[in-house]
C-alpha cells in the first residue's frame, strides 16, 4: 500500500478491511507493507537513502501495488513512480481515485510521451491536462463542487476483467468522492495508446474504470469500492487485485462468469431484468473464521511517516 501516513486515516482503514475481505475470499493471509510515497522519491535517495532503499524493496517484494485516494499534492510523484514500476513489471496494481488518475498522468507521461502531462490539481498550467476539474453540482454552494455519494458506473467494455469481476453485469453503483477526472477530451488518444476505459457513466463523459488489457491485472477505479466491501461481499476489484496478486485470477474469472455470486445481479443483454443492483459481490466462499484476528500483518511504520 503505497501513500500518504501522518496516521492512519478512515479512508485507510476502509482499504485495509475491503483487502482484508478479499484476501480471506482467496483463502489467503494478507500481509500488507506501507509504503510512504514519498520515501520512493529521488530526493529522499538523496536526503534520507535509508528510507529511500527500504522503500523500493517493499515495493519490488510485493505481490500486488494499491494506490488509495488522496488530497494534496504531498508524495504524488512516489505514487505515479509505484504505478509505473507495477505497469511495467506486469505487477497487479490497483489504484483507487487518486491512485487510478496518477496512473493515467504515468501512462500519459511514459507511454504517450508527453512529459509535461499532468492533474490540473497539481499543475493547472500544464500543457497535457490528463486529469481535470470536474465537479459537480453547484459551485456556489459550500462543498458542493464534489461528486460524492453513490454513482452508477456502465460497463463500456464487456470482456474486461472488471466486469467479469462484478458478475457480468451491465452496471455498478459505487461510491465517490472527488472533484477531478479523466480529460474526455484525451480518451481515444489513450485508447489508441492500450488504456481501456472499460466504466464510464450514464453520458459517457465520465471515466470511472481503467484498464490495460494485456497486463495480469492493472486497473484504475475513479469510485471508492472499498466503502462496500463486506466480509460476505468482498469487493470485486479487491478480488481481483488479491487473486492476481496469488495467481487464482484467471480460476476467480471463471467462477464469476459461471455465475458463482451471491448477490442479485444483471445480466448482460437481460432487458428483463430485476430493479436490484449487483453491488459489489463477487461473493467467494468464505474461509472458516472471522477476518478480525491474524489475517493481517502490518509492517508497523504505518503511522512514523509524515
Ligand atoms: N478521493 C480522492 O482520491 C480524491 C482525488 C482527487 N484529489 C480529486 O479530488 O479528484
């Protein structure tokens, strides 16, 4: 888990659990290392190489890379450094709000080549604006530029594994919470790049799922699935991080589409179909025992980094 630790946030802990969910799904203990973003970052090779040295080696020992959201602009860079490592070295990555829009300004910056390429949050003069202000509602209105709650997100591309994750399902209702996106603008030019939009919402101008197809499993989610995930309902691009990151991917794929999923659930090209919304269960099996004790093991250096 590569971010941002002045302490351990709610957002954090919500991560944590929906990985928690997932890893028992797999019939796997989940050993998460922290990661402090800015500690991948060339001047603390420089400042503090200790750190710096630790750093890379939890990241190049890990089985998956989980970029969580964020605000401010503190430990951006180590964030797009952890995408790029993971993008290039057929690691699982999942980023998540932030975590997905870094990755897009990676892939712009070293794929596309465009070097300047960035968030408007964190250069508005740049010349590539990968990553732009859109908010929602009123601008008049105190906190109302967010797009915060739930959404519906349409699945665009059918064959992806992030709809085969949910269940073969025509839509998810996931939770937001953030004010910048992906430039619509620039879609076909990633598109023609290798990065799949394969979520998007009801008018198509908002991209809410990334992915790079002939990766194991790189995927981007502008929603924040951790909010639903349950022990009994894991959510699926967790699933899919965990299952990737120990090699059952391809065996969880299959489940889901043979239709082992607890939840009700729409399928694709069913017009018939119930008002229930498939939520966020890619239910598995569950192993024996709750998910409270033991299954997690911390690195402890979670809450030392500013
Ligand atoms: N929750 C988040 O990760 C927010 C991401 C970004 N800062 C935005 O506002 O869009």
């Amino acid at each position: 888990m590569v971010g941002k630790y002045t302490g351990l946030s709610d957002s954090y802990l919500s991560v944590l659990k929906a990985l928690l969910h997932a890893s028992v799904s797999c019939h796997k203990k989940l050993v998460v290392d922290w990661v402090a973003s800015t500690d991948l970052e060339d001047s603390t090779a420089s400042e503090a190489p200790d750190a710096y040295k630790a750093a890379w080696t939890l990241l190049k020992g890990a089985d998956g890379v989980l970029v969580p959201g964020g605000f401010g602009d503190r430990g951006v860079k180590g964030k797009m450094m952890a995408a790029k490592y993971a993008r290039e070295n057929n690691v699982p990555y999942l980023g998540i709000c932030l975590g997905m829009q870094l990755a897009v300004v990676e892939f712009a910056r070293h794929v596309m080549k465009f070097p300047d390429a960035d968030s408007t949050e964190f250069n508005p003069n740049t010349k590539t604006p990968c990553v732009i202000f859109m908010p929602e509602g009123s601008k008049t209105h105190m906190g109302g530029t967010m797009r915060l709650g739930s959404r519906r997100t349409f699945f665009k591309v059918t064959d992806c594994k992030s709809a085969k994750l949910y269940g073969d399902v025509n839509y998810v209702d996931e939770r937001h919470r953030h004010r910048y996106e992906v430039n619509p603008d620039m879609v076909p030019a990633f598109e023609n790049a290798g990065l799949q939009f394969v979520g998007k919402d009801e008018t198509g101008q908002r991209m809410e799922i990334i992915e790079i197809p002939d990766h194991r499993f790189f995927v981007g989610v502008q929603f924040h699935p951790e909010f639903k995930s349950t022990p009994s309902k894991p959510s699926p691009p967790f699933v899919g991080l965990i299952a990737a990151a120990c090699g059952q991917l391809d065996q969880v794929l299959q489940d889901s589409c043979n239709g082992h999923v607890v939840a009700a659930k729409h399928k694709l090209g069913d017009s018939s179909s119930t008002p229930l919304v498939h939520q966020n269960g890619h239910a598995q099996k569950q192993a024996n025992g709750g998910v409270a004790n033991g299954t997690c093991h911390a690195n402890g250096n979670g809450s030392t980094h500013g």
